[in-house]
C-alpha cells in the first residue's frame, strides 16, 4: 500500500489552516476551508462522543477550545454540535460533516486519538465511527493514530485506506505514560504489524537514525508540527512533506 502522490506534494495545514485572531479556530469549517481555497492538505483530529459518533476535535476535554469545560466522552453527539469554538462562530463538527465540506478536493489526514489513555487495547467504538464515515468517502484520504492498536484496527475495518503511525521522540517530561511504553513506542516497532505505509513524526527529532531507516525501507515521512519556513527548510532534509501552522507554508513544485 501507498500513499497519492498529493501527500507526498502538498503542504498539509494542522489541525486545517487556523487562526484565531482571523475567526479560524483550530478544527472548524472555516480553517478547513481556508485551507482548500489555499490549496492545503489538511490534518484533522476525531474524538468520540457518548454516544458513538466521531466529532472533529482534538482535546480529551471542552476546557481549551470551547467556553464549556468536561470530557468530549461525557457528552453526546447533539449536545457537543451546539457548542461554539472559542475564536470564531463554527460550532464543533462531526466527521461526516467535515468530510462532506472537503469532498475530495485536497488530501486528508485524520488523525484517530488515543481512546485507551495509554496506548493500550481498550479501543474500537472511534475506530468504527471513523470507519463508518469514510466508507464511501472520495479523494485523497489516509488515517493514523499514536495508538499503534488503532491503525492495526482501521487495517481490519478498512483495508485499501492508507494508514500510518503518528511518533514522536516520547520524552518522560512530556507523556504520561510508564518510562517502558515510552522507550518501545519510541523506536517505531509496530510499523510492519499495523500495516502501516507512512509515519508523521515529531519534527524536532526527525534525525533519529529508525526514521531514516524506515524511509530507506520505502516508508513515507511526513512530520509535524513545522511552525516557520526556516524549521520546514530544515525538516524537509529528512522528510517528504509537512504538517505544519502558524505562517504560509509554500505550494511545493
């Protein structure tokens, strides 16, 4: 399996291309759309609600994004629709929703999070509702997920989809996770198990040696989160494309 061409050319605008003080909040309507019209990919996030239905949003809890506090978990679908993202007027979306605004005109990445709380089995119910969603979704589109047992997932549920392994250089100071599920995840083991065709890596520590061996073995390299043109200069040494936020990434060829 491989990635289109498109993920591998196109800038890919994180979390859509968001601004604040502009009326874009992170994960709404109008970042992605701010996104298509500038010829962006996009990267999305999708969380779960009480009752089953993959919302785009990133947080765990409202607290951050929204004038409401509680864990997305504790609400239901049609309640969490209501809610207004701080720094603009888009309420929080559903995936289906999201995907009926992007209908294939720019490459998509949904990123699935973490439902387990510790990279862990206890997963499924998201990775249905996403996969429910993307069943007959056309255009560029691929899915990953830190959890390694959620990309393994999405290869039973949906097969043909493109799937990868979000990684990172797993810091003690920054993961709340046991020292021992840092050091195995952080050397990317479960890249041929999960089926996976692409990692998105954290960009500061794009030099470590298993990235570049896992590219050499055909792997697709994106990274995240490049914030300025010079770190993109120097991130795109080590990958083939970016996620990236905060300025204008430049239209590549």
């Amino acid at each position: 399996m491989t990635l289109p061409q498109a993920f591998y050319t196109t800038p890919i605008a994180h979390r859509g291309f968001h601004h604040r003080d502009a009326g874009r909040p992170e994960n709404s309507f109008a970042a992605f759309q701010a996104a298509i019209d500038r010829g962006y990919g996009i990267e999305l996030d999708v969380q779960l609600s009480r009752d089953g239905v993959a919302l785009v949003f990133h947080d765990y809890a409202l607290d951050r994004l929204t004038g409401q506090t509680g864990a997305i978990r504790q609400r239901d679908a049609d309640d969490l629709c209501q809610i207004t993202l701080t720094g603009g007027s888009d309420t929080i979306p559903t995936l289906p929703q999201v995907l009926e605004l992007i209908a294939g005109r720019v490459p998509l990445l949904v990123e699935i999070k973490d439902q387990d709380g510790a990279m862990g089995t206890d997963i499924g119910p998201l990775e249905d509702a996403v996969a429910e969603a993307l069943r007959d979704y056309v255009g560029d589109v691929a899915i990953m997920s830190f959890n390694p047992n959620s990309v393994a997932r999405m290869a039973e549920l949906l097969p043909d989809v493109p799937r990868g392994l979000v990684t990172s250089a797993y810091r003690y100071v920054e993961w709340p996770l046991p020292k021992a599920t840092c050091d195995r995840l952080r050397e990317i083991p479960d890249y041929d198990r999960t089926g996976a065709c692409f990692i998105s890596h954290e960009v500061d520590d794009l030099p470590r040696p298993r990235v570049a061996e896992l590219r050499e073995a055909g792997a697709m390299i994106c990274c995240w989160t490049v914030r300025s043109l010079s770190v993109e200069n120097g991130a795109r040494e080590f990958a083939h494309n970016i996620t990236f936020e905060g300025y204008d990434a430049p239209l590549q060829g």
